[in-house]
C-alpha cells in the first residue's frame, strides 16, 4: 500500500516536472513568435511613416507653391497700384507746373502794370513838385499881401493864432475830458447791469405757490362726520399726531390744515387724504397712517436735500444741513418758495462769482444756505440770517461762509466780495417780476403812488410807471424846466419815492426834457 502511494506521488511528480517542461517550451515559442509579431508591427509603422513623410512633404511644397504665388500676386497688385499712383502724382506734378508757369505768366503781366504804373506816379511827382512851387510863390505873394492889409507880421500874426488855437484847445480838452468821463460811468454801469442780466438770464426757476394753510377736497359732505368721528375723536387723533389744527366749517366738500409747520401741515394733508381713500377712520388707524407718512416726508425731505446739494454741486456738507435743506421744500415766503428761491440764488452766486474771478463752488454753497434758518426759525427765536450762521457754524462750516450766510440782510456788515454777492443773487431773486405773489389792489396802488408823487413836483406835465413799477418816466415841461433843473427834479423825486414808498429791488427815475421848433418853408 505504501509503494503505491510513493509510486503515485513519483508519478505525479514526473508529470508536474513534464508540465513545467512544456510550459517553458510553449512560452519560449510564444515569446518568440510575439518578438516576430513586433518586428512585422514595427516595419510596418516604419513604413507608413515613411509614406506620411512623403505625403507631407508633398502636401508642404504644394502649399509653398500655392504662398509664393499669391505672395507673387499681391506682389504684382501692390506694384501696380504704386504705378497708379506714380502716375496719379506725376498727373498732379504735371497740373502743379502748369498752374506755376501760369501763374508766372500771370506775375509778369502784373510786374510790367506795376512798371507802367510807376512810370505814371514819378511823372505825377514831378507834376505835382512843378505845382508845389508855384503854389508857394502864389502863398508867399498872398502873405506878402495880408500882412500889407492887416498890419501885421507874420510873428505877430502867428501867435495871435496860436492864443486862440490854444483856447480851443483847452475848451475841446475840457468837453472831451466831460465826454470820457460821462463815458466811463455808462460803460462801468452798462457792464454792472450786463453782469446782472446774464446771472438772470442764465437761470429762470419755476415756482410753486404754497400758503400757510392746505385745503383737502372730501368726497362728499358725509366725510366731515366721519372725520370729526364720535364725540370728536378723530378729529383729536389727527391735531395730537400731526400738531395740525383742522378746520371744519361751511366750505363745501373741504377741510382746511392750519398751522405754522410747514412740514407738519404736509404730513397731515398727506395722512388726511390716505385715510380719506383708505376710509377706515379711527383713533387707531390714524397713528398707524400718520407715521408711515411721517417717514415718507422725512425720506422725501433728505432726498430733496441731497437733489438741491447734488444740482449745485456743494459737496461734503453735513447730513443735517442737508436735511434742513430739503425741510425748506415746505416753506414758503412771499408766496415763493425757499428752496427754489434757494437753488435759484446759489446759481446766480456761481454766474457772479464767474464772472467776478472768485470762487464759484464757494458762492454756490453760500447761497444754497444763505436761508437755512428759515427750516427753523418757527422753533428758535431770532431772524433767520443769524440762525442760519449759528447753524452753519455748529456743522463745520468754513467762516467765510459762516458770516456771509449772517450778512447776506446786512445785521451784521458786509467785509468781502463774498458777502455782497449773496446780496445781490437774493435781491436778483426776490425782486425780478413773478418771483413773489403781491395782491393786484397793492400793486396797481404802488403804480399809481409813484404817478402822483411825480405828478406832486412843479413843472412835471405827465409820468408814466412802466416795467411792472421799476421805471417812472417823467415828462416836464421845457419852458419852466431847464437841463440843470431836471437833474435835481429827478434826483429829489427819487428821495421822495425812497422815503414814502416801500418796494422791492430798486426804480429808475427818468426825467425827459423835449425842445421843439418847428417852422414850415412855403
């Protein structure tokens, strides 16, 4: 039993030893057949990069044979077109000579016409130094003659005229130095007046006509009640949260705001008219609409502010002064109103100032701000310039314009260029016509007070006001006024006009004289 197990085992023995035999045989065989494949696969490879080779090489010298001849044709166009272009210039060349020779010709003509005139004058001049002399010798026999007449010298004679050459010297000395200086004072004020009517000229603002109290239209009368609400609350929610007093009377289908706040006035007509669409009317609903209002005007207000400093171009300024300057939206003065009035005086501070040499930016931003006191000067005592200076100082400010703010209504005096300026834009812009609203009784008045206080001095026949008020043209009598005379009528009719009248901006007072002969030729 054991040997057949150990002849089993050399059996299978011999058998794994032959399968390792044959296994290396086999591989040797494969490994060698795969080095044949190689070589086939590697001729082959070599081969077809060899065809390719030829292939791009054809495909090269194709290709450089078709850029050499499109290189030779551009070659051939652009040579062409420089002939074209040596021809067009030796063209040009040829019409440059033949306009040159022409204008030679031309020269030559005008050379032998200059001759010929020449000629001419130095045969004049000979004419002429013929006559001369014998024109002296006739002025030597006249003189000779005179002096026989009169009895007197030449000498003599000569300075006689000479004295009284003088005389009239002196006399056109004097009218000519009375004419230049009349001159100089019409140039001087035509220039001032040229400067005014460009800065107004140069800016035509629109205006917005508010008054110090707001009508809001109802629906129909049945909103009074509702607005009054029970025992009058609602009428009470809106004068607490507003601070607005509400007038309910006769006015059919309206209800009258009242109050010194500009703004607070528009944050009631504005909640007023809301809670009119929205209906619901109620202690609760009114506070609720009053401060969404509120800080929509607010909103409204900085954004106005921010506009007007952006318009002008007055950079940098504190976020209050800005502010202040957006409340001047709702606040109005002679019906006109104060940020328009503003904005418009800060552009005719810069066209000035242009036209001055000082600093334009800075004038601008003197007069954006010259009213801000008006935003508060219903809550802080004082005249608004002084409020505005103390405002402008809290927020930086620079001290130029600080005073010029303080001194643009003369409460304290005027010490540059700056200060007077701001006057002059804030006359400009208070005082031109349809700039504030007057009642039509008070200016036909004032129309015709200036009449009759022209009309009040002797030897005025007929005065006419014109230019709405600002020119009194006064005709007067020649026989009794003379030229001396209307000079002091018409300066004591404008003291007369100063201290009985009150107006805006200044009036011109003409005084005409007319003088008239007549006679008729038969």
């Amino acid at each position: 039993m054991e040997i057949n197990v150990i002849l089993a085992l050399l059996l299978m023995l011999i058998a794994l030893v032959a399968g390792i035999a044959a296994g290396v045989f086999f591989r040797k065989k494969l490994v060698e057949e795969n080095k044949k494949n190689v070589a086939r696969q590697g001729r082959q490879i070599i081969e077809n990069a060899i065809s390719e080779a030829e292939q791009i090489k054809k495909t090269a010298i194709l290709l450089a044979k078709e850029e050499s001849l499109r290189l030779k044709q551009e070659a051939d166009k652009e040579i062409k077109a420089n002939y074209q272009e040596l021809k067009e210039e030796q063209r040009r060349l040829n019409r440059k000579s033949d306009e040159i020779q022409h204008e030679s010709e031309v020269l030559e003509e005008r050379q032998l016409a200059l001759e010929q005139r020449q000629e001419k004058v130095q045969d004049q001049e000979k004419l002429m130094e013929t006559r001369n002399r014998e024109l002296a010798q006739v002025l030597e026999a006249q003189s000779e003659k005179l002096e026989s007449l009169a009895g007197l010298t030449r000498e003599e004679a000569k300075k006689q005229l000479m004295e009284s050459i003088e005389g009239e010297a002196r006399m056109d000395c004097a009218k000519r130095l009375l004419r230049m200086e009349n001159d100089m004072k019409l140039e001087a004020d035509r220039k001032s007046k040229n400067i005014l009517a460009l800065a107004i000229a140069r800016y035509a603002g629109d205006y917005v006509a508010d008054r110090t109290v707001s009508m809001v239209p109802l629906p129909n009368e049945e909103m009074k009640g509702r607005i009054i609400g029970r025992e009058g609350r609602n009428i009470r929610a809106i004068e607490v949260a507003t601070g607005i007093d509400l007038i309910i009377d006769d006015t059919p289908e309206a209800v009258i705001l009242s109050g010194f706040n500009p703004v607070r006035r528009e944050i009631a007509r504005q909640a007023l008219e809301q809670l009119i669409a929205d209906g619901r009317i109620h202690p609760a609903r009114i506070e609720e609409v009053v401060k969404k209002v509120t800080e929509e005007v607010e909103t409204g207000i900085r954004e106005a502010g921010e506009q007007a400093t952006f318009d002008v171009g007055t950079h940098g300024m504190h976020p209050e002064l800005v502010n202040l300057v957006g409340r001047l939206k709702y606040r109005t003065s002679y019906g006109q109103n104060i940020l328009q009035h503003s904005l418009e005086v800060a552009f005719l501070c810069g066209v000035l100032a242009a036209e001055l040499g000082v600093d334009e930016k800075k004038a601008k931003r003197v007069g954006l701000l010259h009213d801000i006191g008006k935003a508060v000067d219903h809550e802080v005592e004082g005249s608004h310039a002084m409020i505005g200076r103390d405002l402008a100082r809290k927020f930086g400010e620079a001290e130029d314009v600080v005073y010029a703010i303080g001194a643009h209504h003369e409460e304290q005096p005027p010490r540059s260029v700056l200060d007077v300026l701001v006057q002059c834009a804030d006359a400009l812009s208070g005082a031109r016509p349809g700039a504030r609203k007057e009642m039509l009784q008070s200016y036909v008045k004032r129309l015709e007070d200036l009449e009759n206080i022209a009309n009040g001095f002797p030897g005025v026949e007929k005065s006419y006001a014109v230019q709405a008020g600002r020119d009194l043209r006064i005709i007067v009598d020649s026989q009794t006024v003379r030229d001396e005379d209307a000079i002091l009528l018409s300066r004591d009719i404008a003291r007369a006009v100063e201290q009985q009248l009150s107006y805006p901006g200044q009036i011109r007072i003409t005084v005409i004289r007319e003088t008239r002969s007549v006679e008729y030729a038969k």
